[in-house]
C-alpha cells in the first residue's frame, strides 16, 4: 500500500516501480487517454455511401474545371486499414497544403471489393490487386494515371513521404513552378 504522505524519494521509489512492473500497461492507459483518437481511428468514416460516388465524381470533375486542379479518386472502404493510413498521410500538414491546392479529392467507397466497380473499370483501377487504389484525372477529366500493382494496398508500412512524392508527381503543373518543388 502506498502511503498517504511520502518524500520525493519515496514518491519516485513507487513511481518507479509501477512504471516498469507495469510499463506497458502504464503507457497504454497513458496514450489512450492523452490520444483517445488513436482508438477511434478504424472507425472513422472516410468514404460515403457507394450510391454518391458518380455524382461525386461529377461534381468533382466541374470544381476541378472551374479551378484547374486535378481529381484524385480514391479507392476504399472504411473496413481498410490501409485506406485509414492514407487519409491520415493526407491531412499531414505537408500533404494537405498540397493536396488542396492541386486536387479535389473524392473517396469512392468500394462497399467489400463488390461495389462501384463499373467506376473502377472506367479509370481503370484493378481493385483486386489491393485498396486503396488511386486515380488521377486532369481538370478535363482525362485519364492520367491509376494505379495498377497496388502501390498503396500497404499503406501501414509506408511513410507519409511516399503520399508527398505522389501528390508532387501528380499536381498540375503551376506557372514558374519546378516539378521538384514542394513549396510551390
């Protein structure tokens, strides 16, 4: 039992012991409770409803005309854990400034690789090889890239700097800009 008044020595004493008899224990409780987002963070909804992704893209594809930046369809379901990487990478603060200036983003939920698989046919995006799978279109919607081998399909063991390298490849091209620039 640990006294009710005690010296710094003591207090460190236990404070020791507790810690590295039950430092595992100690450290989950801890980030559990200072990140409580990391236990919500499966269950986050990303992708909406399959039946909104045609006018989605539609939508998409006139904002990005009005504004010359590319769309970005991303392949997924809130089920992949993989898909939960990528959005985190996403909203990296370095990713994000340049995914909003370059793209519009849309999720394109595939429900449990069965659903919107006419959208992934017509951008040409083998959903079988691994979500999420990502296309890119240009502000006319012409078909730039989409990826073929899964690239993504293992998020969880790739760094954000793999979604940077992505985004900067793929953005449109600004006046005055260097392809190599992510300041741009």
């Amino acid at each position: 039992m640990i006294p009710v008044r005690m010296n710094a020595r003591q207090f460190a004493r236990v404070f020791h012991q507790i810690v590295f008899s039950t430092g595992t224990l100690v450290l989950a409780i801890l980030v559990l409770t200072l990140f409580p987002s990391a236990v919500r963070g499966s269950n986050r909804e990303i992708y909406p409803d399959p039946s909104q992704a045609h006018a989605d893209i539609d939508a998409a594809l006139k904002l990005a005309a009005k504004t010359h930046k590319r769309v970005l369809l991303d392949f997924g379901g809130d089920w992949c854990g993989d898909c939960q990487v990528l959005d985190l990478y996403f909203h990296d603060q370095k990713n994000l400034a340049i995914l909003e200036a370059g793209f519009v983003l849309v999720h394109v939920n595939i429900g449990h690789m069965d659903t919107n698989l006419d959208i992934a046919q017509k951008y040409q995006v083998p959903i079988e090889r691994g979500v999420p799978a990502l296309a890119v279109l240009s502000d006319k919607g012409v078909l730039l890239f989409s990826q073929k081998s899964g690239e993504f399909e293992a998020m969880r063991r790739m760094e954000s700097s793999a979604v940077t390298s992505f985004l900067v490849r793929w953005r449109p091209a600004t006046a005055g800009c260097s392809t190599v620039m992510l300041n741009c």
